[in-house]
C-alpha cells in the first residue's frame, strides 16, 4: 500500500506498532481467560471440601473380619449434585464379591467416579443403601467402614517423600511390619524391593518418577 501510495510510511509504521500492541493486550486477556477458568476450577474443587458437611463417626470398633474380603453391595443407590440437575445415576444394584473384580466401563463423564466415590462414603447417596457386609455403612459409621476398606482415585497422587511416608501417612514412628504388609495387599512390595532403596525411595512431587500403577497401589 505503501508502494501504491495508498498509505504513507509513517502510516505503515504507526498501523504496526499498535497492531503489535494489539496481538500482546489480545494475548494478555486469553491468558488471563484461561487463569480466571482455572480459578473458578479450583475454587470449585475447594467449595466441595470447605462447605461440605462433617462426617458423622461412630465410636470406633471392628466391624469386619481379619484377614478376609468384604462383600459391597449398593441397592437402589440413585445420586444427584443437587435438586435441580439430573441424577447421575437412578436405582442403581450392584454387587461385589470378595475377591471379585468388577469394570465399571463408560464415557467419560458418566458418573464411574462419582459412584466410587458413593460406594467409599466420600459422597451420601439421594437414595439407596451401600451395604458391606451386610451391614449398612451409615449405621455402622463411615470411620468404622473405612477401617476394612480402601480407595485409590484417578486423581490421587503421592506427596514428596519416601515410600514409607506415603504409606504412613508421614508418622513419626512408622510401624514398618504394617508398611510392608499394606504394601503386599496392594501387590507392590515386590516392585519396591527391586528399587534400588527399597521402601526407602523418594518421590518427587506429585508422585514423579514411578509408574501410574505403582502410585495408585501406594
């Protein structure tokens, strides 16, 4: 345009440098876009531990046997997020045998987490019964329920410290006959003692430097 005389040279050079002003506040602001979603992302994730209810625990017992599997049962089990969106999932019947191994396949999406996380206690049901043992979870207390059972999520991921810290909880005094037998029942303990020091390994921070597989057993 210039060479057409359509447009000045002072012109040309004006027209670049706010378009060059114009791409950088453009980018600024998608940047800023994507940084508010991932906000309301977060905050999103948080409200459901700040607002959420507290449990109610039952004073502690064994309700399970030692040694042997539990059979898990949901019966009519129907959930929902709240009273103006669908059900996840409605009538719902399920059940698990000890030692069995159940799929639960779908898109993503669909509520297979979400009934985890129903069946672990973490989410109460609309309506329904998860049953363990015969015995209904709620009347037996969450705390008791948890004490024969374990969860492991998609989301879930090891903290920065050794195997033994992850396994303990980061217990001062770690009962290590405990850690190796946690470690057995998740049939990782092998993998770990071919690691060069053992329940001694150090992961780094969000479980870098193992497999998906092995951090979901630890």
């Amino acid at each position: 345009m210039v060479i057409d005389n359509n447009m000045t040279l002072g012109m040309f050079m004006a027209f670049n440098a706010y378009r060059g002003q114009f791409s950088q506040r453009a980018s600024s602001l998608i940047d800023l876009i994507m940084q508010l979603r991932m906000l309301s992302l977060h905050n999103e994730r948080l409200s459901e531990i700040v607002f959420s209810e507290p449990e109610k625990e039952l004073p502690s017992r064994r309700v399970f046997a030692e040694n042997t599997g539990v059979k898990l049962e949901v019966k009519n089990l129907s959930y929902q997020y709240d009273p103006f969106s669908q059900p996840i999932f409605s009538n719902l019947n399920i059940t698990v045998e000890p030692g069995e191994s159940i799929a639960l396949v779908g898109p993503s999406g669909v509520g297979k987490t979400t009934l985890l996380k129903v069946m672990c206690g973490l989410l109460s049901p609309t309506s329904g019964d998860v049953i363990a043992d015969n015995l209904d979870i709620q009347k037996i207390g969450i705390n008791n329920f948890r004490h024969g059972t374990a969860c492991v999520l998609q989301e879930d991921r090891l903290f920065s410290g050794s195997l033994i810290d992850n396994i303990s909880g980061f217990e001062d005094n770690a009962d290590m006959d405990f850690i190796v037998e946690c470690a057995r029942r998740c049939n990782i303990h092998d993998e770990i003692m071919k690691m060069p020091m053992g329940y001694e390994t150090i992961v780094g921070e969000l479980g870098l430097g193992i497999s998906g597989g092995k951090n979901s057993g630890s």
